[in-house]
C-alpha cells in the first residue's frame, strides 16, 4: 500500500530527488521554495511511502497553487519551470500521486492541476474515479534540449562544428573572457539578462529570486554563474544528478557581431564536463525558433517535453494562451523596465 503525504520534511524530499533518476534539478526542495518565496504563492509538496514503515519516499510531485488576476486558478507543477512533474518509483505509485494532486486541487478551489513533465509520464493519464470530473489534454508545444558530453574538454572541442569554433575564437580575439562564480555576479547576471528580456519584448524576473537561489544552503556549490567580458553576456546553471542544467542564459543585443554568447556557451559546457556531467540540458525551446537552431548548433538533440493539463468540467486551460512576448515591451526604458517586469511576471507561469 502506498501513502499520501502533504508537505515531508526538506531531507527526505531532497534524498528521493538524489537517488531517482528521473528527477531534475527543479525537483530539489529549495527550487520550489525560492519560486513560492520571491513571488509569494503557496507551495504544496506531495509524497508516497510505503505504508510498511518504511520512512524513505517512493514519489514526488511539488505544486504551486497558481492565481492570476483574471484567470481560473491552478495547480501548476511548477511555474516558470520546465518540467518538475510526478516522479515515483513506479506507474502506480505516481498515479496515486496524480489522484492525490486532483483532490488538492478540489480542496483548494483549482479548476485545473498542470504536470510539467520531461520524458514519458510514470502516471495512468486518468483514474476510473476522476474519469467523468476531469478532462486531459497533453501539450508538446515546447521541447527540451539537451546533449550527451564527452570526456574532456579537448574531446568536446573537436566534436563542435567548425563553424562554432571559428566564432569562439572571434569572441576570444575580441577580448571576451570569462568568470565563473557565485552571489557575487549576480548583479552582473541581472543586468545582462534583465536588459535583454526588455529587448525580447518580455518582463523580467523578480531579482531577489535569483538572490534567493545562489543564497540557499541545500544548492550551495550546485548554483553557479557564467560572466562574459564587462559583462555582456552571464548564466546560471544548476548541476543535479551528473547532469549541469542552464535555465537562463542571455547576452547583449549589440555586442552579439563579436559573438560573447559563443564563448559563454563553450565555458558553461566546459564547466559541465570539468565536473564529471554526463549531460548538458539547454532548456526549453519551441520547435524550429531561434532560439532551438542557436542549441542545436551545440549538439543538442530534443527531448519528450509534455505540459499534461487536467481541467475540472467544463473549464478548459491551454498553456498556449499564455505569452511572454509583448511588442509594447520593447519600447521601456531599461529602469522602468526593471522595475515594472516582476509584478507583471509574476503571473505569467511559462
């Protein structure tokens, strides 16, 4: 028999996140905590565990009860993430975790429960007894990244494309170069992306939430930033379970012809290797953007990204009508920018 736990304690969660291989990095427990902190939403973690005694996890599923003004409200594993869907040691532990999401949902007034999931779902799509209340729709609109790394960075090297090297290398005669660190280049890391999220059209993320990140204890050396040159191009990646995963990547729209994003790549894949990864995870992109083809270059190949919706009748949600693209964006200054961006991303889950 497998029970439904609400909220287990910080090791216990982190420890399952550790040993399943199918978790990612927006599982650990503090990942979650930083997004319901800086945005001040409400996080509920959902676990299993054999009913033997057994104190150890079977399953995970974190959910952030999602309000947007305007909106049916949601259960949405997690917003402003990729994937941080059910993870469980089997399909029917994890179909007990999907049931037990569903009655939260109807405990806490959601219409709808949205499992971000990478790779094949370890759930029963629908239970005989949620069958006639909930309807499901998957949603691959977004893909994830990722590549397979090699032993060395020399070996890395030479699998590039001669077109990659040759615009690292213009990056390197332009002078660019390199630091890799902490909570000291955040603002670095701020500045670069926030700007360019304004000339992407897009409001900015909260930047205590990437304060919050670098500062938590449990991620520690996990999180690391990439600064390129003054700065003009900066990263943060996470490394979790052999894999060096890069949720924010941005350069300078202007400083781009001298190519700093190649080298910022080129030292994050690096950096992967250097740390015993066997995978590097670009994140997501929509199929055939520019932002895919800018991946692939690097040897990424897609992988199985599905955004599961279940919708209490008759409500419908698609994913798809959310956007983080607003032409009239593009036209703030940078400050007013900054300063408006969080609230307005607050609520905008992609």
């Amino acid at each position: 028999m497998t029970e439904i736990l609400l909220n287990p304690g910080q090791p216990a969660w982190d420890d399952y996140a550790e040993k399943n291989s199918s978790a990612t990095f927006s599982h650990r427990f503090d990942w979650g905590e930083s997004l319901a902190a800086a945005y001040q939403v409400p996080i509920f973690r959902l676990a299993a565990k054999r009913r033997s005694g057994d104190t150890s996890l079977t399953g995970i599923l974190p959910l952030i009860l999602f309000a947007a003004p305007d909106q049916d409200i949601r259960l949405v594993s997690l917003p402003y993430t990729d994937a941080a869907g059910i993870v469980a040691d089997d399909t029917a532990i994890g179909t007990r975790l999907l049931a037990a999401a569903l009655d939260l949902a109807v405990e806490l007034g959601a219409v709808h429960v949205e499992l971000r999931q990478a790779g094949s779902p370890i759930f029963q799509v629908l239970t005989t007894d949620s069958a006639s209340l909930w309807s499901h729709s998957p949603h691959t609109f977004k893909t994830g990244l990722r590549r397979p790394l090699p032993e060395s960075p020399d070996k890395l090297w030479s699998l590039l494309p001669a077109k990659v090297r040759n615009q690292v290398r213009k990056a390197r005669t332009c002078g660019c170069t390199v630091a890799i660190g902490g909570a000291e280049h955040v603002d670095d890391f701020y500045a670069v992306f926030s700007e360019n999220m304004r000339d992407l059209g897009s409001p900015v993320h909260e930047p205590e939430l990437f304060r919050m990140l670098l500062g938590k204890h449990s991620l520690g050396p996990r999180v690391v930033v990439v600064v390129a040159a003054k700065p003009v191009a900066a990263a943060i990646v996470f490394t979790h379970n052999a894999t060096l995963y890069n949720p924010w990547a941005s350069s300078l729209r202007h400083c781009r012809p001298s190519c700093p994003n190649m080298l910022l790549y080129l030292a994050m894949l690096e950096l992967a290797v250097a740390a015993g990864c066997r995978w590097f995870d670009f994140g997501r992109s929509s199929p055939d953007a520019t932002t895919y083809r800018f991946k692939r270059q690097w040897g990424a190949t897609m992988q199985p990204l599905t955004w599961h919706v279940f919708s209490r009748q008759p409500h419908n949600w698609d994913p798809r009508s959310e956007t983080l693209v607003d032409e009239i964006w593009k036209t703030l200054d940078l400050s007013t920018s900054r300063q408006n961006g969080p609230a307005r991303r607050r609520w905008i889950s992609l």
